[in-house]
C-alpha cells in the first residue's frame, strides 16, 4: 500500500523557518519524482516544488524561489522541503505527492494527508 505521511508543520513567526520531511512507503521511492503543493485558507492549490527521482532537477514556484529548498534522501525513502523566511501568506495545508508519467504527461497520483503550516506574529 502507498503511504505519503507529511510532518513538521508548526506555528512559526513571520521570518521564522521551518523544515517538513514526507516519509514514503509501499513503492520504490527512488523511482519517481516527488512533488510539494499547498493549499491556503480559502484558496486552490497552489504547486511550491518538485524534484526529480535521481536529484537531478528541481522546481519552484516563484513565490518560494530563494527561500524554500526541496531535497530527498532516497536511502531513508524521504522528501524534504526547508522553508526559510517565512510570510503570512505560506500558511497552508502542504502536502507531498508522487509524480508518475502517463503518455507523455505527469500526474500525481497518490498524495499524503498534508501538514499544516501558520505564519503568525
């Protein structure tokens, strides 16, 4: 069974960082790109980063670029995302999924429960 389990989420200061790690089980985590997208109060989801199965190419949103960075351990079956220089308006639900290819196209195609990210003063 594929399981995502985000953690890390938290209460922080604007400015503040944090660092939250999604623990991959039931497939060859190594095999495919990973994916971090969000979803804010009263908004749509929004993608922030992905990175590609070997650690070969990353992507970011322009809205984190230079203060949000993914990474991924493939031996611990684990994708991180270190957020630094936190504003108000990265409060969000985040979640990480899995990214597979299908004719030529990507999906995300399972998705963990998300944690919950709040930038307050």
């Amino acid at each position: 069974q594929v399981q995502l389990v985000e953690s890390g989420g938290d209460l922080v200061q604007p400015g503040g960082s944090l660092r939250l790690s999604c623990a991959a089980s039931g497939f060859t985590f190594s095999d495919y790109r990973m994916y971090w997208v969000r979803q804010g109060p009263g908004k749509g989801l929004e993608w922030v980063s992905i990175i590609s199965s070997k650690d070969i190419l990353v992507y970011y949103a322009d809205s984190v670029k230079g203060r949000f960075t993914i990474s991924r351990d493939n031996a611990k079956n684990t994708l991180y995302l270190q957020m630094n220089g936190l504003k108000s308006e990265d409060t969000a639900v985040y979640y990480c999924a899995r990214r597979r290819l299908y004719s030529g196209m990507w999906y995300d195609d399972y998705w963990g429960q998300g944690t919950q990210v709040t930038v307050s003063s």
